[in-house]
C-alpha cells in the first residue's frame, strides 16, 4: 500500500447527483434537559456511537414501532395475563 496516493487525474462523474431528499440528512434544533442529553451521550460513548447517530437510530425504532416505552410494555404484559 502507498503511503500517499495522487487524485489528480480523479474526473467527476457525467450526468447529475442523483439523490432522495427523503433519505437526505436535515438539520433541527431541540430542546433536551441537560440530564437527559448526558444520558443519551454516555450511552452513545457506551456503544461507541456519536451521540447524534444514537439519538437518530433510537428516533428511526420508535418511528417504526421497534421500540415501545416501558408502561407500554407493562400493560401488554398485565393484558396478557388477564
């Protein structure tokens, strides 16, 4: 393996960008408690994530039902035990 490679005669690809822009990242700007933020940052430093990789992959589970919270989970139990 070199140890430098050369990019000078890199061409650009012909045609235009093909991109989804409903797969295209988009910035926002909430407000999270600092003591929930610190939580979802140690978690992230935990799994070796950056932190707003984690939060964007625990928002993409709840969207798509992968993860439920905690009283929904005690309630199917206590309706499956009825």
């Amino acid at each position: 393996m070199k140890k430098e490679y050369s990019l000078k005669k890199l061409k650009p690809r012909p045609g235009t960008l093909k991109v989804d822009k409903e797969a295209a990242k988009v910035p926002i700007s909430i407000r999270v408690d600092g003591a929930v933020l610190a939580s979802l940052k140690s978690e992230a430093q935990r799994l070796g994530l950056p932190y707003q990789t984690y939060v964007g992959s625990l928002l993409h589970q709840y969207v798509g039902g992968d993860l439920i919270e905690k009283k929904t989970v005690e309630i199917l139990k206590k309706l499956k035990a009825s």
